[in-house]
C-alpha cells in the first residue's frame, strides 16, 4: 500500500517538507507525536515528527534536514513518487492543556515539530512565547507560520543575521529573567541544544519538556533500540515518549547512542553516492 | 525397528558464513522410507499432541502410498501454516511424544513428513482455494503473526469478510521479524501469507491498532474482533550497562536481521553491529537464533550465558545441537551481574558469576542460586538479552473494559473470549511468549467461537 506524495518542496538550504497522502494516519494524528516511514524496500524505517496534519484533507507533513542516504533520497523524491511505508501517529501526544504561559522553542529543523504544538497550545488558551533559531537566517524554516500562531515571537541566529545574535536559550533566560511567569517549557531541537536548555532552565524551576530523537526501528515498543535513561530509569521512547522532563534526561546517554552508527551510516551514505555519481 | 531417517543438514562449516536454511529436508525417496515406519496404530495417540489436530495418521498413511497430494490436503484441513509448522515446531513435545515407537526408540518423523508434504506443494505451485460462500459478517484480525494468521484464515474460510491488521510494514509476525531465514526461509512465510489472502484475507500493513484505531472503534465497526498481538515487549534484566552502545534485547537484533534484513548491509540500508566477541543472554530458541545469527555476521566468538543447566535449557534440542556444531560455547549456570563499560559508553564485557542449583521455584524448576565470590569476567564487544518478552500494551490504549492478567496478559475463558462482547484473544498476548504452534491452535479456537457468535448474533 504505497503513500503518495502530494507535495515536496525545500524550505531552507537543506531542509525539506513533504506532505503525504495518509488519511487514516492524519485522521489520528495529535500535536507530538510522530510516524515511521521506509521508501522501499531496501531503506532503513525512519522516525520524523508530525509538522502538520489535516485530518480533512487527509495529508500529513513531515519536515526533515538532508543527513544520511535516507534523507538525502527523499530529498531528491518528488510529488510523482510514493513511499512504501508510512506508519502512524505513533508515540504519545504532547500533554496540551491550559497552564497559563507557555514558550515554545525550536532549534534548527526541530522548529518543525514545534509547530504543530504551538498552534494546539495556543487553541488550548495559552499565552503562547515561541523562540525560533539556526545557525544563520537561511536557515530558519516556517517562521511566518510561528508567528501567526503565536502571541510572542523571537528569533535568534547563532551568527546574527536575524533576530538576536546567540542561541534561543539566552532569549528563554531574558524571559525568564523578566520576571514573566512562565508554566512550561517546550524545548525541541539537536540534542546538545535541549540539553543546554535543561541545564538553563532547572534553577529557574520551571517544567521543562523536551522530545527525543534516538534510532528506533518500530516504534511501538518492540525493539528497545530507542531506550533512554530519564531519572535513572529506562524509558522507550517510542511508546513512553518521545516528550520527557527535561531536567531527567541522560542527554549524554541519548547522543552516545545516537552515534553508534556513525561508520555504517557513512559507508551507507558514500555507497549511495557513488552509485549516483556512477549512473548520472 | 527401522533408524528413522536422518534430516540432510549444510555442511556446519559452510553454514556459518551463511543465511541460508540449515535443514535440507527429506527427498521423495526419505519420506517414503520415514512414512512406512509408521505403525498405523488403532487408537493413534500422535494427533493428541497436535495442538491443531492434524489427522496424523491419514497423512502419514497417504505419503507411505505415495499419494502426496492427498496428504497435504489432510494437513491443510486443520493447518494453513505446514510449512511453517514442519519446521518450527517443537515435535519432539507435542505429535512425537505421543508416538508408540518413541517408547522404545525413536518416533515417526511427523514434522520432517509435514515439511516435506508442503514443500513438494509449493514446488508445483499451490492451487488457489475456493472462496466461501459470503455470509455478509465482517471480522478484525489484529496481528499478522501465527495465531492472527490462522484466526483469518479459519475466519474466511467460513465466509465472512476479514481484515487482518498488522503494525509493522511486512506480514508474519515473529516468523518473519524472529525467526532467522537459516530455520524459516521468508519465502516461506509469504507464500503462506499469499495463500491467506487468496482466501480472501483483506491485510492492512503499516497499521498500529491502539494508535490509528482503537479496539473501541473496531468492535462498531466490525461484527466481532480477534487479538493476535503477540508478546513483543522485550525484557531487559535491570543490571548495570544495559543501556551502553553494543547492548541489543534480542528482538531489536532479530529484527534488524531478519526483518530489516540487516545481513546484508549495505545492499539493505539498516545497520547492524557485527561484534567479535558477542555474549547472548538467556537459553530459549530465541538466545539460539540470536547466537546463530551473530556467528553468520562474524563472530568470533558466541556464548551464551545461561543461569540454569543443560536440562534446564528451554530450547529445542534440535536447536542446542545445531549451535553446538556451529562453534556456540554455552556458559551454564552462570548469571550476569554487570555489563562493563569501555570507552564511549560502549561495551567491553560482562561480569558474571557462577550459579547453583537449589530447591525448585513455582515453576517445578531447580531455582539457580548465586555462588557467592564466584565473579569472573567475559569479554565482549556485544551483548544481546534473551530473556524474554511480554505482552505489548499497545492495544490497550482505548480498549474500555477489556481484562487484562497481572502481566499484561489479556484474559480468556477456555473457548477464547475476551471479557468484551464480540472480542477474542489468543497466542502470546493471552499466554505470554509461547510457541508459533500453541498460538495457532489458539487462533483457531476463537475462530472457532467467533463463528458460533456470529451464527447466533
């Protein structure tokens, strides 16, 4: 049962968004949560977070950075190809209620899965603080639909060319520091970066969430591969995430484990282009 | 009395650096010769053992007339999974043990001969069943593993329309995600899958019930649902470096395997760690699946640590054979303490210390006790856990008022049901990590009462 591409297009230099037909799965879908998909059926099955859904019209966005053979190949697909696999929603939604002040915070193509719950936390009667950022301005994706869904909004780059010059963590402790009392923290991006954030925010005692990206195969619960370590316990991330306390995660952990397939993924990588290379 | 035949092996030697299937299977003439050992007993005990009551007798009696056609359309009248059954199975405790020539010596070779009938079938191409008549009812399968796999078939069979849900991309549950290709090739299982949907059998791959759809949604929009979902959650043991880099539960290492097909990186994307020295923990089929498999990616060195005995090894002995003579060394009574951490937080090896056997536990068992300051280590660069798995909680997820055992088992009575109207459970998620051949029997005994539902309702 193939999944149609209904759109592809980059949003920033190597960045992408794809919108896929796959009514059943938007039809569920709920801000935080996340799909697997494999292109055939020789691919890796990848996990991406949710960046939009419209139950409706049946489709469902994903939002991913050019990395590895997997991501690269998609990035070369078009709205005439389809995706063997596309499996969701999968993970728990995001815990969206009323609790006041929220921020928001994306960091590189981790402002992908932000949106989705910006919008459901603003729906939800918040008071919505989002914080956008990158290494440069080219590299900031969907930064007009944050700030239409958001009743405060901030940017920053780490070189300057838009908004504050430094990273989005030094906006979040501005705020903080203002005196704004602020409910929770929302925080997803690289995992360095969230666990900047954690670090930042734990003597300020504000609830700090963030959501977890390590490898996994089938996502629900299966394999193991996604263990993380959050208060000296084991947790899947794929059924008892991906969102977690921030303040309990063992981010060192996540991106040891995340590396373990740094030599594979790079053969992988090289293979793909010299067999591209060879057949152009 | 006749030597039963020997089952052709490959060479161990070649095997190793292989993934192709182990056991050769017997040729016309070896059936022939195995069949004609048979007894043919008046009061045959053997199907007693079949927790799907296949009529033993008869095929075996056809196969020794040479009539082969006949004798896997006997089999297929209570099993649509033979080839599978013929080499999964553990025989040696159900149909054989019940042989009158075990007694004195060996028993017939009922599994070899099962192979061997579906084996000769699919070489000259199965013929497409006929559909039933429709009976207008439609049913929901959750889980495209053995006992889903038998529910659909059985369920369509009868005539009414069924969709067989399973949340991963590929059908067959642990035959295709656990079982290496070495004990069950996957052409195997897909032909057998294709014969299931011939039947009718409307399969939804990529579906995770419990996410997309909840049980509640399913029993409005189906006139009855079967649970098949298997025990998939695997057990870690709680000690010390089980979350390092080179740490595997044995599904996710099976998984990337057989499923992901791993082996063969990079033709196939996803990676696997092909450690050299690899300790397997644990002593079920699914630790000699697990010790195999790392041996064909290029160990150099397998073991596999046990707490208990040699008696106590719960797996088959057909499959404690076959790791012996590829080079598996099996630590006995021996226990992990603590994983030992090298450098990056990966792997460098395993504290161990020995075991003892003292008075049995609940499970009549003699219970391994800890030799105290008996603590040695064992290298190792990769460690795969084996201990088990339990039922997978997903489905519980919007499945108001379905009753659920201490250990997440899902409860029925003894013809299948559920404590919900119109649901039925059976295989690993009711009993717990089983058999692919109990959870067979177990589909079709809620296929069984589903009918008798739905006649009536």
């Amino acid at each position: 049962m193939p999944y149609k591409i209904l759109e592809k297009k980059q949003i920033a230099p190597p960045v992408h968004l794809m919108k896929v037909q796959a009514s059943d799965v938007a039809k569920a879908a709920k801000a935080g949560q996340f799909i697997i998909l494999r292109i055939d059926e020789t691919s890796e099955r990848i996990p991406l977070t949710i960046a939009d859904f419209d139950a409706e019209e049946g489709y469902v966005s994903i939002i991913f950075q050019e990395m590895g053979k997997t991501t690269k190949q998609l990035a070369k697909m078009s709205d005439v190809d389809e995706l063997q696999d596309f499996v969701g929603p999968l993970g728990t939604p995001a815990d969206v209620r009323k609790l006041g002040t929220v921020i928001l915070v994306g960091g590189g193509v981790g402002i992908a899965p932000v949106y989705p719950q910006v919008k459901a936390y603003l729906e939800a009667g918040n008071k919505v603080i989002s914080i956008i950022g990158a290494r440069n301005e080219d590299l900031l994706i969907l930064e007009d639909e944050m700030k239409a869904a958001s009743d405060e909004f901030h940017v920053a780059t780490d070189d300057g060319s838009k908004g504050h010059h430094g990273f989005v963590t030094d906006v979040v402790k501005e705020i903080l520091d203002s005196g704004e009392d602020v409910a929770r923290i929302v925080v997803i991006g690289p995992p360095i970066l969230m666990k900047v954030a954690a670090g930042m925010t734990e003597p300020y005692g504000v609830e700090t969430i963030v959501s977890l990206n390590p490898i996994m195969i089938d996502g629900t619960g299966m394999c193991g591969g996604c263990r993380v370590s959050v208060g000296g316990e084991t947790k899947f991330a794929c059924v008892d995430g991906p969102e977690f306390d921030a303040h309990k995660v063992d981010f060192n952990l996540l991106m040891s484990r995340l590396a373990l397939y740094r030599n594979e993924e790079s053969e992988c990588l090289e293979n793909h282009e010299c067999t591209c290379r060879g057949g152009n | 009395m006749v030597a039963r035949e020997k089952m052709p092996h490959q060479d161990p030697e070649k095997r190793v650096d292989n993934f192709d299937e182990v056991a050769l299977g017997y040729s016309e003439e070896q059936a022939l010769t195995e069949a004609a050992r048979c007894l043919e007993c008046k009061n045959p005990k053997c199907v007693e053992g079949c927790p799907v009551n296949v009529d033993i007798p008869t095929f075996i009696a056809e196969v020794k007339e040479g009539k082969f056609d006949e004798a896997i359309a006997t089999i297929k009248e209570t099993n649509s999974l033979a080839a599978v059954c013929g080499r999964v199975c553990p025989q040696e405790v159900q149909c054989e043990q019940y042989c009158v020539l075990a007694k004195k010596g060996e028993p017939v070779a009922i599994g070899r001969l099962e192979r061997f009938c579906a084996d000769r079938e699919r070489e000259k191409g199965v013929e497409a069943p006929v559909k039933a008549e429709p009976t207008g009812k439609n049913v929901a399968v959750i889980g495209a593993g053995p006992a889903g796999l038998t529910a659909a078939a059985d369920l369509a069979k009868a005539g009414h329309a069924v969709t067989l849900y399973e949340a991963l991309h590929d059908t067959g549950g642990v035959l295709t995600y656990g079982i290496p290709e070495f004990r069950l090739p996957k052409a195997i299982v897909r032909e057998e899958v294709d014969y299931i949907k011939q039947l009718g059998v409307d399969v939804k791959v990529d579906y995770v019930i419990g996410k997309i759809k909840t049980l509640d949604e399913l029993r409005t929009e189906f006139d009855a649902v079967f649970l098949g979902t298997g025990a998939g959650l695997p057990k870690f043991m709680g000690i010390e470096g089980e979350n390092l880099n080179g740490v595997y539960s044995a599904n996710e290492f099976l998984t990337r395997v057989n499923l992901m097909k791993a082996y063969r990186f990079p033709d196939y994307d996803t990676p696997i760690k092909r450690g050299k020295r690899v300790i397997v923990v644990g002593g079920g089929n699914v630790a000699m699946d697990a010790a195999r498999s790392a041996l064909r990616l290029g160990a150099d060195e397998v073991n596999i640590v046990y707490r208990r005995g040699e008696d106590e090894l719960p797996a088959r002995q057909e499959e404690i054979e076959n790791a012996k003579e590829e080079g598996v060394v099996f630590k006995l009574l021996t226990n992990p303490v603590r994983i030992l951490e090298g450098e990056n937080m990966t792997v460098k090896g395993v504290e161990c210390i020995k075991m003892e056997l003292g008075e049995p536990d609940e499970s009549g068992r003699r219970r391994p006790v800890p030799v105290e300051g008996s603590e040695f280590v064992i290298d190792a660069d990769i460690v795969i856990i084996a201990i088990g798995t339990s039922p997978n909680p997903m489905i519980l997820s919007g499945s108001e008022g379905l009753e659920v055992g201490s250990r997440g088992t899902i409860v029925v009575d003894d013809s299948g049901k559920t404590s919900l109207e119109n649901v039925c459970a059976g295989g690993d998620a009711v009993t717990g990590a089983a058999t692919v051949i109990s959870a067979m029997g177990a589909g079709k005994l809620a296929a069984k009462t589903i009918n008798e539902y739905l006649k009536n309702n």
